[in-house]
C-alpha cells in the first residue's frame, strides 16, 4: 500500500477507467476512493476505497481481460441482486402516478414518472443499489482468489 503524495504520474485507464490521477474512485470496486492507494514499480497508483485494501494487490496485478471477466460478472450479480427492488420502485412510482395500463401510458406521462423518481430520489436510490451490488461482487470475485475463466 502507498499513500498518494504529490507524485507526477500520468493516469491511465482500466477497462473501467479506475486508475486516476487522483484519488477519485476505488480501483478495485468503483466506489469513492479513501486517499490510500496500490502500486508497484513500474505502473500508477491504484486508488482504493477503505474496504478494498484486502484485494487491492491482486486487482492491480489482474489483466485487462481478467478485470474485464470480474466486472462482467460483478453486472450480472448486480443486476440479480437488485432486479426485484428496481422493479417495484418503477412499477409502484408508474402505479402512483395512476398508470396502470403501460399500452396506454403517453410519452409525457412517462417523463413525468421518471421527473418524479428524480426528484423524490428513488432512481437515485436504485443507481446506488446497484452500484452497491457490483461493488460487492468486485471484492467477493477477488476474495475468492479464483481466476476468471
Ligand atoms: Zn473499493
């Protein structure tokens, strides 16, 4: 682990564009990074977040390819983890605004249903959920210590 000083690194990208300049978002699982960092001699630092230290070593040595595989498969548990509550948050949101019948909904019923959602911060909530969901996924993968393929 190092901690980023005022090094003159160039920042690169990642599959995800995770490795930064700065310390903005977790190498390992997207999140907002602490301020801590991986790296060794020949390549940037690795920004991480405070849960993520534990797997740091391993993602940064990972290959493109291999991250490529975990995010892919962090997506799919993301997206099972949260389906089933995204689904009722847009569906009740729909319900709430006296949609009932989606045939029938107008262009601007829809736009009021999403203006909504914005505003009272329920898409928010569901961007979170999942961003959460792959975060999570991220670190098991690694934790595992199994290659991806
Ligand atoms: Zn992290």
């Amino acid at each position: 682990m190092t901690r980023p000083g005022n090094s003159n690194h160039q920042p690169y990208q990642t599959v995800t564009g995770r490795r930064d300049r700065d310390p903005v978002t977790c190498g390992c699982c997207g999140r907002e990074a602490s301020g801590l960092g991986y790296a060794d001699d020949r390549r940037p630092i690795m920004w991480i977040c405070t849960q993520c230290p534990p797997i740091a070593q391993e993602v940064y040595r990972m290959s493109p390819k291999a991250l490529s595989i975990f995010e892919n498969n962090a997506c799919l548990d993301a997206a099972k983890a949260v389906a089933m509550e995204q689904a009722e948050t847009i569906l009740s949101a729909l319900f709430d605004a006296g949609i009932t019948d989606l045939s029938a909904m107008t262009r601007e019923q829809f736009e009021a249903v999403v203006a909504t959602m914005t505003s009272n911060g329920s898409l928010s909530a569901i961007a979170q959920s999942t961003l959460l969901a792959f975060a999570e996924s991220m670190r098991r993968q690694a934790e595992d210590g199994k290659a991806p393929f």
